[in-house]
C-alpha cells in the first residue's frame, strides 16, 4: 500500500452556516448562476512527457477540464478554486444513463483515474455513461493544498510504547498543525467534505445532468452520502461501496475498526504460517504473531534502519502492518509477508536493503514526499470533525485499547493535528433521508467495519444491501475478482432496478 487512499474510510457533516442556508444553497441556484452554467472547456489530460496517467487517459479517448468553483459556497462572489475532472464519453447513446461520477476514497485519494479502471470491470455497461473522474478540492491536479510537512505520515502514526513517547507525539501534532496553520490558514475553513459535496453539484450543473449516477468507495461512500443530503432528488444509481456510516467518522481515523483489523492479523499469520518455508515468520500463527511482536519490541527500543537512509520508528511501524490488512487476497498477503520478512532482519539489527516498492512507501511515510497527501487527508478531517478533547483523552483511549487490540488500538486512538486544529467551520452533517442505493460489504472489511454498512441500509430502507461472506477486503466492486459482486453491480448500473431484497455473495 504505497498511500493512504483508502487507509480508512470517513464519514459525518448539517448547514453552510445555518440551516437555512443549507437550504437555500441546494435549492436556490441564483447566487450559483455562474458555475452551474460554466464553459467546460475540455482539453487533451496530459501535463507532460512524464504524464502516466494523463497519457494513459488521452490513449483511452478520455479528455480532461478544469471546473471553477467558489473556495466558499457562502460567498459565491469571493475566492475561487479549481477542480480537475476526467471524462470518458459514452459510446452507447441509444441507451445512454448519463454521466457517473467516481471517487475513489481517502479522504484525499485522487480519482481523475478512474474512468479507466472501472470501465474494465464494467464492461459493455460503461458505454452507457459518460464516466467522470474527480480530484476533490486540493487534492491532485485541482487547487493544491501542502503545508509543507516533512513526512507523511501525520494521520497513521501509532502512540508509542510509553507515556513518554505519547509525549513526543504530542508536539509532532501541535507542531504539524502549526505549519498548516501558517501555510494554508485562510483556506483551511473550506477543506472539507461538505464543499467537496457542493463542487460535485456545481460538476453536474456544468455538465448538464439534472442528476448524478455515483461509485464511492471507502470515504467516498461518506462523500455520497452528504451530497445526498445536501443535494436531495439529484442522484440516480447510487453504488456505495465499502460503506461507512457518519457517525462513525472520526479525526482518529480508525477509531472502531480496532477489533476487526486484529482479526485480520490473525487470519494472515494462519496465512503465513502455512507458507513457513517461503516467508520463514514462523510455522504457527502463534509463532508469526510473536515475529509481530518482536518487530514492534525492537522498534520501541531502538528504530529499525531500512538500507542506508530509513529509520522506522514505533510510530511508524504499526502503519506497515495495518495498511498491508486491507485485503485477504493472497497477492496482497504475500506482499506483507515479504515485508515483515524483512522487517523481522531489521528487528535482528541485521543490515537489509528495501525493494523498489518498499522504498517508495518509506519516502512517503518518512519524508517530505508524502507531504501533500497527508496534508489534504488531515486537513479535510479535521476540517469535518475536529474536537479539541484534551491531550490526555487520548493517550487514556490507548492504554484502555491497547490489552485488547495492542497493534490497532495505539494507532486508531492516538492524538491527531485536529486537536491543534481550529474548530470547523460547519456542523457535521446528519443524515435524516432515504436513498435508494446499492450498498456493498464485506463482513470482515477492516476498514469500514461491516456492523456501519448495516447500520446504513437501516437508515435507507430503500437501499439494498450486497454482502460478501467471509472476505476480509476493502473494497470489493472490480477489486476482489468476485464475479458475484460485479455482475450484481453491473446489472444495478445497466437497468437502474435494485434488487428486490438483499444480497449476499460469498467470498
């Protein structure tokens, strides 16, 4: 997992300023007359000969624009911003649906992708869309946000061992908040997930739908359901997958997916274990999760030295194995397993060398090269959620979790910036309707935790819920290689008819 895009998925958000206003913004396009009626000047997505996915994009036909938006919706005359789109037109006009937008979580996972990826495992039923792809505001090629951090890790560090380490931690995140402070302060009140709702609708107004197919995962299930609530009677197929329930959004990330990223560890140390004499972690899974704990022990004595420039410290570390548990699938178990491999030389104080992949995710934890990345992530949830508990709340929460989940509980409890944050702008929001939408899960997701999605087909009786028995995966729709899930989601999307009742699917 080379980034956070998906390291958790996030949720909540009730008014502009008021409630009132709220009203008024989804309602009332006047003061909005300018951007929902925009040129949309389209034009060839490669920046340069360097340009991957801007190539990529212009060799499938794709084309790409920027779309102005206000900074803030409460004065639509003030600052603008831009917000970069993709687009893949539809091929099948006779049986044309309309326009599909697609995120790809985070918060700040950049989605001008995506037409390419999921028109693969959509298959004929992409001809029917135009498929868009979005960077959210300030993330991506849109209005940039950084503050300028030297790592990139501030949303996934772990407490630490002891009191004395919290400490330290402590001053990491009074410290980063700062710098995001003196760097981006006057934008920092709008980078939030509400706006990003209201740049969507300014996104369909522009393209001229009067409603918005959507696929989001992981955050972006979050991000759909507050257009929902903002925006209501503008949706069609609604395809939420990975599904996080607002009240269990929050600015320590992980907090209440503790217990299942604990199994997921235990099920990959069955994993490993049998495949003993590949990885060499140990012939039981209680010998592997030993390997485990002597990792994390030789950390918090001393950092572990990764080649000649990488120090993983006890912060750091649990990172490597909680991001590698996003998914049961065996490629992505062995990539951890080659991982802990290494690590567990490390921990032996042995000198060992990163593979190219592995590099490049330590450049992103440990220095500046993660800075934008975990700059917007942050500054979005706090930007949703920030509270300021007190310092000690915190490391209480950790001690309290770590008998029980001593990997998971140190990280999803730990403090964050937004206890430095400024409080934000607006109320979460609360949803109070029903959408008709096909909700996709994995019982044992260990991310957005399986007990949110039901939690979400209760409050939209009108949704169906899709569920994947035994998958201990984090997003699963053209994902997991599970044809179950993607016919059922595919035949969602060519008919726009739910399924009568709900639907499980097996691993």
């Amino acid at each position: 997992m080379s980034t956070p895009r998906r390291f958790a998925a996030f949720v909540v958000c009730t008014a502009v300023l008021t409630a009132t206003t709220t009203s008024a913004t989804a309602a009332d396009p006047k003061p909005f007359a300018r951007f929902h009626g925009q040129h949309v000047d389209w034009h060839a997505c490669a920046l340069d000969a360097d340009d991957e996915t801007g190539q990529a994009l212009d060799a499938a036909g794709a084309d790409c624009a920027d779309i102005t938006v206000p900074l803030d919706y409460a004065d639509p005359d003030g600052r603008t911003i831009t917000v970069a789109i993709s687009r893949l037109k539809a091929t099948d006009t006779a049986h044309r649906v309309g326009s599909l937008l697609l995120n790809d979580g985070g918060p700040a996972g950049p989605s001008l992708q995506m037409p390419l990826t999921k028109s693969e495992v959509m298959g004929e039923v992409a001809d029917r869309y135009d498929l868009i792809g979005m960077d959210p505001r300030f993330v991506g090629r849109s209005t940039p946000l950084d503050c300028g951090w030297d790592l990139g890790s501030a949303p996934l560090r772990s407490a630490g061992a002891d009191l004395a380490a919290y400490r330290k931690e402590v001053a990491v995140a009074r410290e980063l908040a700062g710098r995001c402070e003196r760097a981006h302060g006057d934008v920092l009140p709008y980078v939030t997930t509400r706006n990003t709702a209201r740049d969507m609708d300014v996104i369909r107004a522009a393209l001229g739908e009067d409603a918005l197919s959507y696929l989001g995962y992981s955050y972006g299930s979050y991000l759909g359901e507050v257009y929902t609530q903002l925006f209501p009677g503008r949706t069609d197929r609604m395809v939420l997958d990975g599904v996080h329930f607002p009240d269990r959004y929050s600015q320590t990330l992980l907090h209440g997916a503790e217990a299942a990223n604990e199994a997921a560890l235990r099920a990959w140390a069955s994993w490993a274990a049998a495949r003993h004499d590949t990885y060499g972690l140990g012939a039981t899974r209680g010998k592997v999760l030993a390997t485990v704990e002597h990792i994390l022990g030789a950390a918090a004595q001393e950092p572990l030295r990764i080649g000649d420039a990488y120090l993983l410290d006890e912060h750091v570390l649990p990172f490597f194995f909680i991001g590698g548990l996003g998914s049961d699938l065996d490629n992505q178990r062995a990539d951890l397993a080659a991982t802990v491999r290494l690590l567990a030389r490390a921990a032996d104080r042995e000198p060992v060398e990163p593979s190219e992949e592995l590099t490049g995710r330590l450049e992103f934890l440990l220095t500046g090269a993660g800075s934008a990345s975990a700059s917007q992530m942050t500054a979005i949830v706090c930007g949703d959620v920030a509270e300021r508990r007190g310092v000690g709340s915190y490391w209480h929460a950790v001690e309290a979790s770590r008998e029980r989940f001593p990997l998971a509980g140190p990280l999803a409890n730990h403090i964050t910036p937004c206890e430095f944050w400024d409080r934000p702008a607006e109320a979460p929001t609360v949803l109070d309707n029903d959408v008709p939408a096909l909700l996709v899960a994995a019982t044992g997701d260990p991310r957005t935790v399986y007990a949110g999605a039901e939690a979400m087909r209760e409050q939209w009786p009108s949704s169906r819920l899709l569920t994947v028995e035994g998958a201990r995966q984090h997003g699963m729709y053209g994902e997991y290689g599970n044809s179950c899930v993607d016919e059922r989601v595919n035949a969602y999307l060519r008919t726009g008819r739910l399924p009568t009742h709900d639907l499980a699917c097996e691993a």
